[in-house]
C-alpha cells in the first residue's frame, strides 16, 4: 500500500467540489463526547490508523443526539476525503428508523468494521436466578423489569426481541446509561440486563445466555439464545469507520487496507484483548452489507415492540 501523503495533493484536486476544504489532516469524528467507551477505542485505533496512511490524523468529538449529530456531519460531507466517521452500531442501524434524519444507511462509504462484542443476558449475582429456565419461571409469577441504557438502544431490542420470542414476561425501563442502569441492577429496581463482557465482568454479574451464534470463549457454559430452544438471536454492539458518499475508490482501498492493518497490529491487538474489545474486521462491501441487514432486522425489532409503528 503506497503512503497516502504524496497522493493527497493529487487526489484533492479530483474532487472539485471539496478542493477548498481539503487539507492534508485526517478529521476522525467520534460521534460521543471524550471518555466513552467508543471514544476510547477510537482513540487507540487512531494513532495506528494514521501510521499505516501515512498522515497526519485527528480525533473530533461531535457529540448529541444519540450520537446523530456527528454521524449527520460525515453524511453531508459529500465528495470530501478528509472526513471520516468512526461509528457506533445505534447511529447506522437504529436511530434513522427512530428519528427523521438526514442520512440512512445509503449515505455513506463503507470503510471497515473494526470491532463487535456479543450481548450477553444477565441478573446480579445475588440474585436467586442462576438459568433461563428459572427466569422464565419467575417471570411467570411476577412480571420482571429490565433495564437499558436508554430507549431504542441495542440492550433494548435484545430483550426485548427475548421477550417476543419466548414467554419471559418483561416491561423495559430505560435509563440514561449503562451506570444508571447497573446501579437500578444493583437495587432491584430491575431484575434483568443485556450488555457486553465488558459490563458483566466489571459489576460482576451472572450471564444466562448470549445473543451470538456460538458460544463464547471464556464463557463457554453460557448457552446461546437458539440452544435454549428459541430462535437465532444475534445482537452485538459492534464500530466501524464510514465516509461520506463520493470519495474515490482509491481512496477508500487505502482507508479499507489501513483499518485492516491496524486491526492486526500487535499495539491494537494488545489494547483489544486489555479492554475487551473484539477485533471483528469486516472489508468495505461486507460492512455495508452487514450494517444494512442489521438495520432491517433492528427495523423489525422496533415495530414488534411497539417503537415503530
């Protein structure tokens, strides 16, 4: 892969209608504020990411509205190759059924998936519930709430997909993030979560299944959804780098081959495996295909829980 900093230049001047704005640094827009967990990972993958290009590269958060209002920024960036978005799962494939926005899942390039980690379905550890037959049970005798991180968020759907799915009986409260949530856990508030490894080891939880197509290494007594008799469920908080649409597709075999790169790098790998992130790459077309399934299936999840008419 040739360095990207010779051919900048050349490559600006071919998209006349951004020439003006063009400028040799790299604008990476995290669509949250600073010291999230999306953030954090971005800002690790960063400094690599800049590395394999061969540019000067940096970090802008554009936080708000469910992290929409830095997503829209790359979307109206038509044609400009010095922007790219470094984006959650929400923002491509829930909030544009949820809210009427300016971007869908056709108003980007697809540059890569960079990281997914499975949800898992879990109850504190002190509580009496230790499988999902005897969830069920409970729930027969007295409704459960569960919690989320907020309304249409993906630790929604997950249960709430369940739910439609099974006979848990179950009413959501949201709450405004996963803190909140694992503190109304703690209380008894709610009885049941669905959040990532990262959340279940570090409130020290018990997990009942996953929302994978397999189990889980390191957590390999934890059956998946379909192994407790119910349909395939596949739910995953998973980021990815897009660009705005009409970047040449030199440009974006460059961004594919570097996101690639840094995925596989030692420094990248060491920071995946210390803050559980999974390393889970997928190419330009297969991103752009995943993040359009998922915003199908998402789509369906909010009509059948009455998010969506």
């Amino acid at each position: 892969m040739k360095p990207m900093r010779h051919s900048l230049a050349l490559m600006v001047l071919a998209g006349a209608s951004h020439t003006a704005q063009a400028q040799e640094t790299l604008e990476i827009i995290v669509p949250f504020a600073a010291g999230g967990a999306t953030d954090i990972v971005a800002r690790s993958f960063e400094p690599i990411f800049s590395e394999q290009l061969g540019v000067t590269s940096v970090i802008r958060n554009l936080a708000g509205a469910s992290a929409t209002v830095g997503t829209s920024e790359v979307a109206k960036s038509e044609g400009n190759p010095n922007i790219i978005g470094y984006e959650p799962a929400g923002a491509l494939s829930i909030q544009p059924s949820l809210k009427d926005l300016s971007y869908g899942p056709d108003s980007f390039t697809y540059i890569c998936r960079t990281t997914s980690n499975p949800m898992f379905l879990m109850v504190s550890k002190s509580s009496d519930i230790e499988d999902f037959d005897q969830l069920i049970a409970a729930s027969q005798e007295q409704p459960l709430l569960y919690g989320s991180s907020g309304p249409g968020t993906l630790p929604q759907l997950a249960v709430a997909a369940l739910v439609g799915e099974s006979d848990l009986e179950a009413s959501h409260i949201p709450y405004s993030g996963s803190g909140p949530a694992m503190n109304a856990l703690a209380g008894n508030e709610i009885q049941i979560m669905a959040d990532t490894e990262t959340i279940l080891e570090n409130y020290d939880l018990r997990p009942l299944a996953v929302f994978a197509h397999h189990r889980i290494e390191g957590y390999e007594d934890v059956p998946t959804i379909s192994e407790l008799g119910l349909p395939e469920m596949e739910f995953s908080v998973w980021q990815g780098l897009v660009a705005p649409k009409g970047i040449s597709d030199e440009r974006k075999t460059q961004y594919s081959e570097a996101c690639q790169a840094t995925l596989e790098s030692d420094r990248f790998k060491s920071f995946a495996e210390n803050a559980k992130a999974g390393i889970a790459y997928l190419g330009p077309d297969e991103f752009e295909s995943f993040v359009k399934e998922r915003f199908e299936a998402n789509k369906q999840v909010l009509r059948d829980t009455g998010l969506l008419d």
